[in-house]
C-alpha cells in the first residue's frame, strides 16, 4: 500500500520534460540559465584542491555556522547561537522535510495555505500529521478571519512562505502582525517560516519571522543557498529553530542525510565573507522589468511581484481551457513552457493563472516575449 497514494510525478517534471520533447523555452521550473558569479565560481576551484572532502560535522561547517548567524544579525539584528539554534542542510526542501518528520506527530493538525509549494503536504502525511489545506484571498494573501476559524487544539503548527511561490507575493506589516497576534494566543502552535526568496523582493520590503521576538521560542525559519546564489543544484540550505526544538530536528537530520556537502559548505564559508545579499533584489527586478515590459503588449494580465523570480499573469482574455491544458497548448504550439497555478491548490481551483519564471538571461526572455505576444 502507498504511503502517498495521490502522489504522481510533479508539474515541474512533467513541464520541463514537455518543454524538452517540444523544444519549447523552460520558463516552468525554477531555475536560472545564467552562469553563477565568476567569485563563486573561483572560490570552489580553489576549495576543491583543499582538505575538505570528508565528512563535516553533522549540524555544519562551524565556519558557515559562523557566517549564516553574521548574515541573521546583518540582516534582520537578531543573535541566534550558531551552535544551538543553526543547521546546515541539503537544500529548503530537507530542512522542511526534516523539520515535520521531527515536530508532528500522528493526528496533529498542520495549517498550510494555498497555493502552496508540493512538499508541505506530503512530508505532513509521512509524519501521520493532518494537512488543513486554506485558500489564500483571490490575491494571494492571508484570509486571517479564516485562518484563525480552522486553528483548533489539534492545530500544531502553520506553514507560511513568503516571499510567496507560486504568486510573488509579499506580506504587509499588518500580515504579520495578524500572525504574531495568532501566535500568541496559541501558545502551542509551531511556525514553519518557508523564507527561501527572502532576499528577492522589490518594490515591497520582506518582513522576515526573524523580526518578531515574541514567537522565537516556536519558529522554525528555512532559507536557501540555492535560491538566494542561483546554485539550485548544489542543494544547500539553512533553518534556525530555538534550541529545544533544534534538538528534536537534528535527531532526525542525523539518520536522513547527516552532514551536507562539504566542498559546498567550505566554499559558500568563503563566499559569504565578502557578498552582499542585498544587491540580489536589484539585479531580479531588472529581469522582472525586462520580461514585464516585453510582455505588456500581450493579452496577458500581469499580477503583481513583489517577490521571488515568478510572474504570475492570468490568461482569461485569451482562453478559457483549464490552466493545466492552456500550459501544454502553450507549450507544445507557442513554444514556451509554464506552470498552472491551480496544481498547487488542494481543490485545483482554477483562476486561468499561470506561472513564468524569469531568472533567465535577456535573450531568453526576450525570445520567450516575442512568442508570448504573437497569442
């Protein structure tokens, strides 16, 4: 018997695999398709002739330990103990995993809103936990009246991400205040902060969990090398979490992967010393900007992005097929592959919303545009 019985092959998969069948441009799944910084590149040439092959302690390199608490403190003015309340991981995905294997147990209720990214679900149900599946507002924001409606005392804990996949949505300081305010009157419900865009945003500031001293004692924060130095492939992450929680999580992160790569972590030490996350804002908006304004003569409605490297656009005026088929026609006829909004809604509602991603260099997007207005 399936431990995951409505579990197939993700969207991504069957999308760039349908791209690649249709030489279609892969705007689905994503991935940048630009070279890495030439530093980056340089320092793990150099890290790769150094002793630095065998196993790393299993939390993480103290080193990079050392560098992620500076860039916490930099960033957001929180001290986190580098020893006590950091974990290096194998990418977001295995923090998130590792993290509900530890904390959930059977029956107890997890909040996660929708549209939401496909690993929520499934690492709940491995844990014997309940996902309580909550639509996001028509505009990809919190429903708080509903939300705090569906927290019961089996609720353990509530899965936010934001910066937002697959919406590009950013939360307001009135967001987290409503979820501070949730927080506090639950004293026993665990926030997950999925902050893997955190230092993609644009026209609206990300307000991290990492600012709110009053839940610290409950929040498990993850973030992402990947995302954040277009090394998607290295599969390197981070999660902060209070000690007595952290203790629990690295029980399970022993026996699953027990230490990450570790040419990736000597080399992302080296790396952190001298890069400024706060230029990646910039250097994504432009690319936003390029394939808005290339696109702004289509009959696609752009939706706002404030965040991440997606843009979310509604087909409405072009068709009304389901966003699952109106993807592979665009894919197979017009030469450009992306993702259907409605695979990550746990009713597949559908809002004839789609998905492009634009961590690609200009050529890419320019081509994909002039394909993309000829609809």
């Amino acid at each position: 018997m399936s431990k995951l019985p409505n579990v197939g092959t993700t969207i991504f998969s069957v999308m760039s695999k349908l791209a690649a069948e249709n030489k279609a441009i892969n705007l689905s799944q994503g991935f940048p398709n630009f070279p890495i910084d030439p530093a980056l590149s340089s320092i793990l040439e150099a890290q790769a002739n150094e002793s630095v092959h065998q196993y790393m302690p299993m939390p993480g390199s103290p080193e990079l330990l050392s560098q992620v608490a500076s860039l916490i403190d930099r960033q957001y003015g929180r001290s986190i103990s580098e020893s006590k309340e950091l974990l290096i991981t194998a990418g977001a995905t295995q923090g998130i995993f590792t993290t509900i294997l530890a904390l959930i147990d059977k029956g107890d209720e997890v909040i996660i809103l929708d549209p939401s990214y496909d690993c929520y679900e499934p690492a709940v149900l491995l844990a014997g936990g309940i996902p309580v599946r909550i639509p996001l507002s028509e505009v990809f924001l919190p429903d708080w009246d509903r939300i705090k409606d569906e927290v019961s005392d089996s609720t353990r804990m509530i899965i936010t991400n934001n910066p937002h996949n697959p919406s590009g949505r950013v939360w307001s300081i009135e967001d987290m205040t409503e979820l501070e305010a949730l927080m506090m009157k639950n004293s026993n419900l665990l926030l997950m902060s999925d902050e893997v865009y955190e230092f993609i945003t644009f026209d609206q500031k990300h307000l991290s969990a990492h600012l709110f001293p009053s839940f610290f004692d409950r929040c498990i924060t993850i973030s992402s090398f990947g995302k954040t130095f277009h090394i998607t492939g290295w599969k390197m992450g981070y999660l902060s979490a209070p000690e007595s929680l952290m203790k629990e999580i690295k029980k399970v992160h022993q026996f699953n992967v027990f230490s990450v790569n570790s040419v990736a972590q000597a080399t992302l030490t080296r790396y952190l010393e001298n890069f400024d996350v706060n230029t990646l804002g910039a250097f994504y908006e432009e690319k936003r900007d390029t394939f808005r304004n290339a696109i702004s003569s289509s009959k696609f409605e752009l939706l706002p992005c404030e965040g991440t490297y997606f843009q979310t656009a509604s087909y409405a005026a072009i068709s009304d097929m389901s966003d699952v088929d109106f993807c592979t026609e665009l894919t197979i006829k017009y030469g450009v592959a992306t993702i259907p909004i409605s695979v990550f809604n746990s009713d597949a509602r559908d809002q004839k919303i789609i998905r492009f991603c634009f961590a690609k260099d200009e050529a890419t997007l320019l081509q994909a545009a002039t394909k993309l207005c000829k609809i």
